[in-house]
C-alpha cells in the first residue's frame, strides 16, 4: 500500500458510517430481541465493538505496523484495480485465487507487493481479500471503514448465535448474552479486518439454519441455501471450525435421539446400553490398529511440524508469548495421547498470570481466571459433572463437544498464546454460554421450560 493506511479524513469519513452502520444494527437487534431492554443491551455491545474495532485498527496500525490485515488489504487492492480497469475482472471474485494470481504474474506485477507473499493467494486468505474487495466499493477502498464492517459483520454472526441459543433455552435470557456476545477476547479479537468475522458470521448462520431444521422442524429451501452457502465460506476459510461443528451437531442429535429411545421404556434403556458396550470393543478390534496408525502419521506429524515452526519463528523474531512444550513423543499413540491434556489445558487455562510478557496478555488472563473460577464453581455445584447438567434439548453436549473438539485441534497446531486467544473465539460463545447457564441453573434451583 503506498498511500498512509489511515488518514485523518478516515475518521471524518466514519461518521456518516456509523450511523448507517447503528441503523443497520438497531433493525438487526429488534428481530432478535424479545424486549425493549434486551435491544438496549445488542446495541450497547455493538457499540463496545466498534470501539474495539478502532483500537484493533490503531494496534495493528501504529504499534505492531504489520499483521494480516495489511497482507488481505493488499490483495484486495489489487483485485478492485483490477475491477476498475476493467469491468470484466469482476469475475475474479467468484474465481478461485489461483485464477487472478496467474492474471497478475502475465500482467508483470510478480515483483510488485500484489504478488509477494504468496501465502495470500491461498483460498482461505484471498476469502478475506474477496469480501473485503466487495466493501471497498461502498467505503472508498478506505481500511479503517472495512475494518468497521468486518467488525459488524462478526457481531451480526455473535448476535445469530445468541438469538439461536434462545430457541433452545428459555429463562436465562442475560447469562446467554453475557456468554455469547460479552466475552472480551471475542469482542476484541473478533474486531477488524481478519478471518474471524467471516468465521463468526458464517458460524452463526450455520448454527441458526441448523437448529431451525432439526429441531424446529421447519425445512425451508432459503434455510437449506444459506446453511450450504455458509458451510462452504467456513470450510473454505477454516475448515477446522466447520469439521468440528458437524461432529459436535451430529453427536448432539443423535444424544438427543437416543436419550429419548431410553426414556420410553427400561428395555430400550438396557439394549443401548448393551449395543454400545459391545460396539466400542467391538470397532477397536476391526480397526484399532488402523486408528492408531492414523493417529501416530497424522496428529503426531501435526504436533512435531507445528512446534518445527513456531520454535523456528521464536529464533528469528524472539520467544514473545512461545508456549514452552516439551518431551513430546509423537511417535507413539501413548505419548501423543498425554499430550492431549496438556493441550487443552493450555488452550482453556493458559497463560498463567506469571506467564505474561505484555500487556495484551493481562487480559487474556484476567479472563482465563474468570473462566477457572467459573469452571471450578460449576465443578463443585455439579458435583464433578454428575449433576444439574441438563440443558433444554440437551444442548450441553453440543457445547461440550464443539468445545473440547476445537481446543483439541488448537492444542495440537498452535503454540503462541497471542494465536491462540484468536484461534478460540468460535467455541467460546458455547463453552461460555454452558457454563454460565449451568451456574445460574445450580444458584437458582430451576428447570429449563421446553419449547
């Protein structure tokens, strides 16, 4: 980019857009709000967030002057000049990437910022660059702006995913708020021009059209479209978060099928409990050593590279926020299977208050203490998850699966506390949401009305 990322016209030029940014906002927050307060409350946290997507703005500006955002924002130049040059060149929006970075390298530019990193020409960063490319025709191609519709773009997707849970639970109306639109790492790291509003915004949707078809019964060809559309956007974009998605609903409805099979009649309770307990040592027989096979040759070759890399990244830019892991035997299915609690302790509970080296840091662990002493509480009033865990259609399992299944896979690719906190944000709004409707389920000494 060769003119200044952001210039004082920028913030004159926002005023106008966050009005037409609240008008959006305001309509969005009364479909899905039941009361006038509860409107108040949306557009108290979207106003939270915009302040948060300025200072994400300014950090990634002004004190870190380089990040991801720059490497989407320059991608997404050049496919708008290339649109203005020629009309034509829209097509390069629906193209894969590979498409226009073939066009760039026969019009000369393999030398130029538009073609140097080529990590950004992969599908799920050019993704970025693609919606971003869009916003620039209606904000003057300015960052700050599509910074700020990035940011709206995630709390429409925190917002879905708030109004759905409801469909779901009743009475706990302010604990689901809090959990699925107040978390501050989500508020702040969801800010800006990043992977993370796309993620947030397609999640949700996917999430609502989801809950909508198999539990509200109601099968619509608009619901169906938008649940395929958006599945490919997350896929595209982190295929991870979509993968663990459809394990945790799919476990989530058969649960939920088969919990309500045994509750007919004690016969169907003693043959499930009996198919299962023949069908897990039954399958580790057939394919036990093809499971272990894969584990050893896929999560063990996913730990070793992914600490190859961020060992080989502290070398050369300085140990910073470095999770420290060590004697890991990924050779073996038994020293990748220790590894596993490790792992998700450090993405659920790490950094520890004495592992901070900056200040971004103190709130992520100020907010890892909140969730210690809430996970903690829950524990004790649940006597250890044995208790008062029941949720309406039994949504804690889907919480608990997409949960532990997304911090598996974190556990296991990332080492760098500062990626992690980012790398958290689709689970948290579930994990948060359970764990505080359990609190106040357990403080309260209530049921769930059914829907």
């Amino acid at each position: 980019m060769t003119t200044k990322i952001i210039e004082y016209y920028d913030y004159i030029l926002l005023l106008p857009y966050i009005v037409i940014f609240f008008l959006l906002a305001r309509n969005f927050a009364k479909k899905h709000a039941e009361t006038p307060n509860e409107v108040y409350w949306l557009l108290i946290n979207w106003w939270i967030r915009m302040v948060a997507g300025l200072l994400y703005a300014w950090m990634i500006v002004y004190y870190y002057k380089y990040g991801d955002p720059f490497g989407y924002k320059e991608r997404s130049d050049a496919l708008f000049d290339s649109i203005l040059k020629d009309w034509e060149n829209i097509k390069y929006i629906f193209l894969p990437a590979e498409s226009f970075k073939d066009y760039l390298f026969n019009l000369g530019y393999s030398n130029q910022t538009y073609y140097s990193d080529l990590g950004y020409y992969s599908e799920a960063n050019f993704m970025v660059s693609r919606v971003s490319c869009v916003a620039a025709f209606f904000t003057f191609n300015r960052f700050l702006i599509i910074s700020f519709v990035f940011t709206n773009i995630a709390y429409y997707g925190f917002v879905l995913i708030y109004a759905t849970t409801k469909k779901i639970i009743t009475g706990f109306n302010k604990a689901l708020a809090i959990g699925c639109m107040f978390v501050p790492s989500c508020v702040f790291w969801s800010s800006g021009l990043a992977k993370e509003a796309i993620c947030m915004i397609s999640l949700g949707i996917i999430f609502n059209c989801s809950v909508v078809l198999f539990f509200q019964k109601k099968i619509r060809f608009g619901i169906i479209f938008k649940l395929i559309f958006f599945s490919y956007i997350l896929s595209t974009v982190k295929n991870y978060i979509f993968y663990c998605f459809l394990v945790a609903f799919i476990v989530w409805i058969f649960y939920d099928r088969v919990k309500r099979i045994m509750s007919k009649s004690r016969f169907n309770k003693v043959a499930v409990i009996l198919l299962f307990t023949l069908a897990v040592p039954g399958i580790y027989w057939l394919w036990g050593n093809t499971i272990s096979a894969g584990i050893n040759s896929n999560i063990g070759e996913i730990i070793s590279s992914n600490i190859d890399i961020y060992e080989s990244a502290a070398h050369s830019f300085g140990t910073g926020s470095l999770i420290d892991v060590k004697d890991i035997d990924v050779s073996s299915i038994g020293g990748i299977l220790k590894f596993i609690p490790q792992g998700l302790v450090n993405v659920f509970f790490r950094p520890f208050p004495w592992e901070i080296t900056n200040v971004l840091m103190i709130f992520t662990v100020l907010e890892n203490l909140f969730f210690v002493f809430l996970f903690t509480r829950v524990l004790i009033k649940s006597r250890f998850l044995t208790r008062k865990l029941f949720i309406n259609k039994n949504y804690q399992v889907f919480a608990i699966v997409v949960s532990i299944t997304l911090a598996f896979v974190i556990g296991i690719s990332t080492f760098n506390f500062g990626t992690m906190v980012r790398y958290k944000i689709p689970f948290l709004p579930f994990w948060a949401s359970f764990l505080l409707v359990i609190n106040k389920k357990s403080s309260d000494n209530k049921g769930v009305v059914n829907l």
